[in-house]
C-alpha cells in the first residue's frame, strides 16, 4: 500500500499512520515494511521523521507509522521499549529493529538490501 499525490512534475509521499486494525492488512499486502514506532513528544522521533521522509523520496519506499501512545498494544506486542523504533519486516516477520535517532547515512547503510 503505497501512498503517493502527484501534482504536476512534483510527487509527494504520503507516510501511512497503521492502527492496530490496519497494521495485520498492511503486513499482508507488502512483502517488505519499514516501520517507524513514535510519538509526537519524542525530541529524536521528531528529529528523524524528515529523515524517514528524505528516504521515502530517494529511494521510492514505503515507511508505514505507529505512534505508540494511541497503539498501546502494537508497541508491546513488538517489545517497543524505546522510541524512534524501527521495524523491518520481510513478509510479515521482523527482521531487524534499529532503536534510537540514526542519522541518514547510517539508516542508509543498516536498511540496506531493503531500501
């Protein structure tokens, strides 16, 4: 489930916030996902969503968001104990998780193979 408005030469994408109702589709839809575990008081979350946002351009994926305070039950069924979280999942199972404020080059360099 890609997400993306095109307006003229410009195209936008569109950064998905999954619910517990959503996130099980999603996972079945998308062979790969990205997810940024979050919340909107989180200094370093705030920090690396236009990082998150940089890559979704350059490298034309898809970054799904939880925000953990209104998705209690996701972030404690992933063991969300820290956030910014990221969540990588190959069809449907986590495969890696990268916890804390990364800077570009190194969420580059630790997503490779799925970005």
């Amino acid at each position: 489930m890609n997400l993306a408005v095109t307006t003229g030469l410009l195209t936008w994408r569109i950064m998905i916030n999954l619910t517990k109702e959503t996130f099980s589709k999603s996972l079945g839809e998308n062979d790969i996902m990205i997810v940024d575990f979050w919340a909107d008081w989180c200094g370093p979350c705030l920090k690396v969503a236009p990082i998150l946002e940089e890559l979704e351009d350059e490298y034309k994926v898809q970054v799904y968001k939880v925000h953990v305070d209104e998705q209690t039950e996701l972030a404690q069924k992933y063991e969300i104990t820290s956030i910014p979280t990221l969540l990588v999942f190959e069809k449907g199972i986590p495969v890696k998780k990268l916890v804390g404020a990364y800077p570009k080059h190194k969420l580059v360099k630790e997503l490779e193979g799925w970005i």
